[in-house]
C-alpha cells in the first residue's frame, strides 16, 4: 500500500521520472522483411444509427438512388476504391441481438427487431447475410461474420456456418439453396460476439 501512495503522489505531483521520454530500437535481422498482413486494415459495417438502413443499403426496390441488389452504387465504387480486405457484419453490439435465421427468405416475411443499442429504432432484417454476403463478393472482400453469443446458442451459430459454408447436403444447405443460393461463400473469418 506504501508504494502505491508514493506512485500515486509522484503522479499527481507530475514526476518527472514517471514522464520522461524513452526510446526504443527495433532492429531486424539482416535479409529479413517485414510483411503486414493486409487484414488488419479491414472494415465493419455495424447497425449503428443509419450505416445499414438509410446508410449503404437503400433496398432493393429503391428506384430514387442507384443500387445494386439494394446496395448503393456510390458506396459500392468508394469501397471498391479503398481495397477494403474484410468487411465484418452485423456488428459489434448489434451481433449480441442479432439472429441470422431472421434475416433469411422472403424479405416480406421476416420478423421485425428493435435495435436495442442503436437508437432502439425497429428494423425490418430485409438486410441479412446473402445480402452482405453478395456484397463482399462485389467488393472482392472477405466476409467476417460475428456470431451472437449474447442471445444466441451454439447451435444458431454452428448452423450459421453450416449454411453459409457446406456444400453437401444438410438441413442448412438444403436451406440456403432454398433461399436462392446454390454455392455456399466459404467464409474464413468468423468472430465470437462482439470485438473478440
């Protein structure tokens, strides 16, 4: 406890010691290079105030602005331009409340949500994984799906990779052929609730 009040009281007396400027080297060794990977220089694209609905995605039979399947063209192009490795969805926050099976099939069948985080405004999931999904695929970007481990099970996420990745047949694949899409987008990178 003493050497906490000593820290404590050079740092509100703003010691010099504790504020001193360091340096340090690093040196690589000879015939080594450095590589980063590109990944770290990915995106999100989170439901959070107007970024999906009203944001990027203005719907699919918005005839006022330029989209493809819902996505506008502007942002298609800027995204396009920027090389965005990755892209993860839903979130963030929003992933912990999010259930994926909401935001397959019939857009004008699927179930209506209150956006708890953000705004707790009410959303109508007519943006849902083929929508974001088809969308890296124009982008060139891998997908990064964050899982919802706060309202969710392990079984609503272990069927989410199965219907978004198998390509034999089960109750997920069978499903998303269902749903329109007959080849599964194999995705790599997978995230466990929010900013794991």
């Amino acid at each position: 406890m003493k050497h906490l009040l000593i820290f404590t009281a050079a740092l509100l007396m703003g010691s010099p010691a504790l504020f001193s400027q360091s340096t340090v080297k690093l040196q690589l060794s000879s015939g080594t290079s450095t590589v980063i990977s590109k990944n770290i220089y990915g995106h999100f694209a989170e439901h959070l105030g107007h970024c999906i609905y009203g944001g990027f995605y203005v719907g699919d039979t918005s005839k006022t602005i330029p989209n493809t399947n819902g996505v506008r063209n502007d942002i298609i192009a800027a995204l396009k331009k920027l090389k965005i490795p990755n892209l993860r969805w839903p979130g963030g926050c929003f992933a912990d409340t999010y259930h994926w099976k909401d935001g397959i099939g019939p857009k004008d069948k699927r179930p209506t949500m209150v956006n708890k985080w953000w705004g707790g405004v009410t959303e109508d999931n007519s943006f849902g994984t083929h929508d974001f999904l088809n969308m890296c695929e124009l982008l060139g970007a891998e997908p990064y799906l964050s899982g919802n481990v706060g309202s969710g099970t392990v079984q609503e996420l272990a069927d989410w990779v199965q219907y978004t990745n198998f390509n034999g047949k089960s109750p997920m694949s069978d499903l998303r052929r269902a749903n329109g899409r007959s080849e599964p987008w194999k995705v790599k990178f997978w995230g466990i609730g929010n900013e794991t």
